[in-house]
C-alpha cells in the first residue's frame, strides 16, 4: 500500500437496495455473505494456510472470516477499497490481516501452495475466458493440498440478462466454451452502465466445472442459488447466482 495513503477515506452509504457501490465502477459490495462465501468464512480459521480474498471490497468476507480467527490476505484492484476494509477491522484481528492490491490473477505473485482457501466472489463475472482460465491455474498452484476454492459469479439467469438470454442460447448449441460473455453491457442494462466495466460474462455450471476440473480441481459443490438480496430488476427465477466449492487434493 503507498500512494496517498493517508488521505482518510470512508465506506460509502448503501444504496436503497442495500448494497455499497464500489469506487472503480465494478459493481457493489452485498452488505452480507451469500451462502459460498460463509462456508468459506466458515472453512477459513480450519484451512491448511493462510486465507486469501480476492476483490474484497470494504470487506463482506475478511471481516468475519477475521473474526473467526482466519489469517487473511484481502486483494483488490483499487487500494482504496483496502484502505476502507482495514479501517473497519476491530484492533484484535489487524496482526492477522494483510493488504495485497493488485490485478488478479496476471499481476499478483504468491509462493505456491501458500494458501489454505481462497475465495473469489463475484470477481470472475468481470474476466474473459482465457483469463478465468488463467485465475484457475493461479488458484491451484497458489493452494495446498486439501485447501479449497470458492467461486460465486452472476449467471445468465438473471433479470437483467433476459435481452441477452437468445444469444447465451444459441452459443451453447452452437458449442461455444464461453456462451455467457456479454460485451457490452450498457445495450443490455442502461442503468447500469457507467457502474460495470463493458464486459460482462455470465457463468454457468458448464463452464465452471469444465474450467476448475480441467486445472485439477476436484468440485465438491457446484450450484445456482437465488438473490432475495439483489435488486428486483435483477431477481428472476432463483438462479442468479452460482456457486462452486472445489478442492485441490
Ligand atoms: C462486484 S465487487 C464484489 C465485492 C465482494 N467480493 C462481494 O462479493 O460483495 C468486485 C470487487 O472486485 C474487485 N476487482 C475487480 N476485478 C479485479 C481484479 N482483476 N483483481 C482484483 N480485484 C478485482 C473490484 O475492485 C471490486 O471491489
């Protein structure tokens, strides 16, 4: 952490629906973890090595995973955003937390088999799919054997997506490995334009498994799950979310 980094910054108001926008435009932070990300937190003071975070935001997961007595290392790609988590750390659980910003997973650099767990939740659903490719192969060398990743990301079951949904269709019979990517997200969800980057890709259980099993993973848990949290517009039918806990043996 280094530039400006005494400048005070604060965790901003939710949004009505509840959730904290990020500052870079990358979506929101939920005010609580969903289901994947509480095993994680839940799984993290037991796991084989230290805890690793990625896009944590103000911290939904850190914090409690602190709390449990989990050695945590959070990442972001906005410092700024680490800035606001650590602030909101109780003193006690500081000496096990450490800030790593950074570009995951090009630009980040860890000992292999360092971790015990690593949680990337609704982070994938901003990457291509060589680059989830990529995060997967990171993920693996940097886990020892018998830590555990957990991935959430939105799917194309949501609201927001239904202009898309033909398109999402069409590439899955047509066997297309990447059928959920949206590139631009502004002619599918106006509103929501100028707080996502461009690119979107909505995952599916076909993709997931493929890409963590053929990396080496072996999944342990791999489902869609419903977002009473989310805003109505982007609520459906109690598939927006999906979530895998896989393992590497
Ligand atoms: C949609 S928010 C999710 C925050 C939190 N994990 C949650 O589940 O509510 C995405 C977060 O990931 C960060 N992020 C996006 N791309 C990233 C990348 N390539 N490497 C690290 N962090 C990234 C963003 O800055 C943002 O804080």
């Amino acid at each position: 952490m280094t530039e400006a980094k005494n400048i005070p910054l604060s965790m901003p108001n939710p949004d009505e629906n509840g959730l904290f926008r990020t500052l870079n435009s990358m979506g929101t932070m939920t005010p609580c973890p969903d289901i994947f990300s509480s095993a994680f937190i839940e799984f993290a003071p037991n796991a084989p090595g230290r805890c690793l975070d990625i896009g944590a935001a103000y911290g939904v997961s850190t914090i409690p995973a602190l709390a449990k007595g989990a050695y945590v290392v959070a990442n972001d790609i906005d410092e700024r955003h680490l800035r606001i988590l650590v602030s909101r750390v109780p003193a006690e659980d500081r000496a096990r937390l450490e800030l790593v910003p950074g570009n995951f997973p090009d630009e980040m650099v860890f000992q292999p088999g360092s971790f015990g767990a690593v949680l990337v939740c609704r982070v994938m659903h901003f990457f291509d799919g060589p680059r989830i490719n990529r995060a997967a192969a990171k993920v693996l060398e940097w886990l020892a054997p018998g830590g555990k990743v957990f991935v959430v990301a939105e799917t194309p079951f949501i609201g927001t997506a239904r202009a898309f949904f033909p398109t999402y269709e069409a590439r899955l019979k047509a066997g297309n490995l990447w059928p959920g990517v949206v590139e631009n997200v502004s002619a599918h969800d106006p509103n929501r334009a100028g707080s996502l980057p461009s690119l979107f890709h909505l995952l599916d259980d076909r993709v997931l498994s493929r890409v963590f099993t053929s990396a080496g993973f072996t999944i342990e848990r791999l489902t869609y799950f419903a977002r009473p949290d989310y805003p109505a517009d982007i609520r459906l039918d109690g598939k927006e979310s999906i979530g895998m806990i896989a393992i590497k043996k």
